[in-house]
C-alpha cells in the first residue's frame, strides 16, 4: 500500500478514534447528571408555586349578560337622572327621562356624573333613533367623555355617532377616540338597536410638576367586539389641533349634547366599577 493511503486511512482512523471517545465522554457526564437532576426534582413540591393569599375579593355577576355586578356603581337605575349634573353650572340633570330610558336635552347641554374617578370599567348603552337623518358628523352625535376636565367638551372622548353606513372621518367614527385613535372595527348595530360599548379606562398620572408621569390608556368592546386595544392616549380630546395633556386629579364621566340638527339619542343600563 502507498505511503500517502497508509496516511490518509491512520488520520481517518485517528478522526473516528476521536468522535467515538468524545461520545463517550458525553454519554458519562449525561449518566453523572441525571441523578443530581432527579435529586432536584424530587425536592421540589407542586405547593413551592402556590399562592393562597390574599384572595380576590367575591363579586357577583349581574344575573343577566350586561347587568351590573355586585360591586358596581349603578349611575343610572332606568328611574332618575340623580348621579347626574349639568356641566354648565352644577344644577341637576335635565335630559329626559322615561321608560327606563334617558334622552338627550340638546338645549340643556352637557351632563356628568356627581363623583370623580380615576380607573374604572365601565358598561354604557345607548340607541340611535330609527329614523335618524342627516349625514357624516351630523348624524347621531355624541360623546362619551371617560374623564370630563372641564366645561364644555374638555376632557377625554370615545365618539358616539351613528356610523352604519354613513362615511365620516375614521378618527371621528363610532367608537374612534375621537381626532386621535381610530376604531380597529365598525361594529355599528343599525339605527333603532341598542348599541353598547365596554370600558376600560386607566387615568393619565403627573409629577409634581405637572408633567406627565403615565399616559392615559383605554380598552374598548362595541357590542361585544375590540374596537380600542389598551390604546395610548396623546392628550385631551381638541376638535383643532394635537391633543395635549394637563395635570388633574380625578374627573366626572360626561355625556355631550352635541349641536348637530338630527334627533337626540338615548342612554339606559349605565354602571362602573373602580379599578
């Protein structure tokens, strides 16, 4: 045999020598490990990640799908506007009440709630009339004001408006957080259905100074579909301009009276739980 074959086949051999020592040797270290390891595991218990206390509160659910829970503040009863305020001035709510339902006073102006909250979630129903008229932003409006900070429509808006079938701006539609969050679906009933939106509302917070220390953030179902995901606010609502924020501390829920020439909407079903 030629000396360089000799060669070739002595290193392949010493190659294979080498693999096959190495195998062996992992296989050892695996067999010295595997007691060590079920030395572990059999110290260790299923209660070593078991947490008992402190327990959730109980809260009852309202007997039927939108009830109120039991731990809900229920701001309204289908009976009478008493959590309610006029904005303007602090005198009681003048909207209209009857059959279980209230219906917006145009001429009354904005209403809101007599508390303050800050984290809340909150249930809301309400209805478009069945034979709404006009078109775009003068169809159906309203708002829901999650954090009223002032008179007039200071504060933090999820739009109400009739958007089935009726085109508008996508950050003004039904469910938009109104010129700076636009809805991921249009979920609208048609008009003369109850609609409901679902809320989770976390408050912006300050420093001292004023300055922003955590944005406001919010979660919204219409009808039972994600429209608004944890969604980071900018600022207040401002029908011209960027959003901005200032400081507070706790704010009212406002319901707007908006100034367009349709038929006024209605409300029913109004409860919140503090977060």
């Amino acid at each position: 045999m030629p000396f360089d074959v000799r060669g070739q086949l002595l290193a392949q051999f010493t190659i294979m020598n080498l693999q096959y020592k190495t195998l062996l040797l992992c296989l050892m270290l695996m067999m010295l490990a595997l007691p060590l390891h079920a030395q572990q595991t059999a110290q260790a218990k299923p209660q070593d990640t078991e947490v008992w206390t402190p327990e959730p509160k109980v809260v009852t659910p309202g007997s039927t799908p939108g009830a109120a829970p039991s731990d809900a503040i229920v701001l309204f009863d289908g009976k009478s506007l008493d959590e309610w305020v006029s904005t303007r001035d602090q005198s009681p709510a003048a909207w209209t009440v009857a059959d279980g339902v209230f219906t917006v006073n145009k001429k009354a102006g904005n209403i809101e709630t007599k508390r303050r909250f800050h984290n809340y979630q909150l249930h809301i129903e309400w209805q478009i009339p069945a034979d709404i008229g006009g078109e775009g932003q003068s169809r159906g409006n309203s708002g829901l004001f999650l954090a009223s900070t002032g008179t007039g429509d200071a504060g933090y808006e999820l739009q109400i408006l009739d958007s089935y079938n009726n085109k508008t701006y996508v950050n003004g539609q039904a469910g938009s957080i109104y010129k700076q969050g636009i809805p991921l679906a249009n979920a609208m009933r048609k008009p003369g259905e109850w609609q409901v939106y679902d809320v989770i509302w976390t408050a912006p917070s300050f420093n001292g100074d004023g300055t922003v220390k955590t944005p406001a953030f919010v979660t919204v179902l219409h009808n039972g579909v994600l429209i608004q995901n944890h969604f980071t606010l900018k600022g207040e609502t401002l029908y011209i301009g960027p959003p901005t924020y200032k400081a507070f501390d706790g704010a009212p829920i406002k319901l707007q009276s908006h100034g367009d020439p349709s038929k006024p909407i209605s409300f029913r079903n109004i409860w919140l739980r503090e977060l």
